[in-house]
C-alpha cells in the first residue's frame, strides 16, 4: 500500500473514533434532546469510514465509490459539529474535515 492509500486509512481510522467518541460524549450532555442529529450523524460518519479503510486497505474497486461518499458524509458530520460548542465535537470536525481532504483526494 502506499503512501497516500496508508493517510487515507489512518485519516479513516482516526476519525471513526473521532466520531465515536463524539456520539459517546453527546450521550452524556445535560441537554442530549439537543444533539440528535449530531449523534445520527456521527455514528453514521464513524461506520463509513470504517468501511472506507476496509475497502481501501484491501484495494477494493468499490473503494472511489466508497471514498466519495465518505467524503461528503465527513463534510456534513463536519458541518453538525461545528454548531455545537464541545470539545469532543470540535476534535470530531476537525477529524472529520482531514477525512473529507484524504477521501476526496483518493477518489479522484
């Protein structure tokens, strides 16, 4: 593999766990009604990226396909988190926004 399928995976892996420890965090907020969507959405960011990694560490051909999904989930889930003034979701965006430059640039 080389070097930029290997940021790709890393950049995958770091922000699945981004995402889910930001959905972990979410869950214990005082006003948890308040970030719903932020929750869905990084569960949802933090799956697609792990499928993304998957796909590219075993030079999948569906991994572009898969790449330029994840890119714009990882823009949207970016975007969610950005609204919201936590930590964990700060840590979350920017993991997020390194994933969207890495997937795009892998499914170009």
């Amino acid at each position: 593999m080389d070097d930029e399928f290997s940021q790709c995976v890393a950049a995958c892996h770091a922000c699945a766990a981004a995402c889910n420890a930001c959905a972990a965090a979410c869950l214990s907020q005082p006003q948890v009604d308040d970030l719903r969507a932020c929750i869905a959405l990084t569960l949802d960011c933090a799956q697609l990226c792990a499928v993304a990694a998957g796909q590219l560490a075993r030079d999948s051909a569906v991994a572009g396909v898969t790449c330029l999904a994840c890119s714009s989930v990882c823009n949207s889930c970016a975007t969610e988190c950005e609204r919201h003034d936590h930590a964990h979701c700060r840590r979350c965006a920017a993991a997020c926004r390194s994933c969207a430059r890495q997937c795009a640039q892998m499914a170009s």
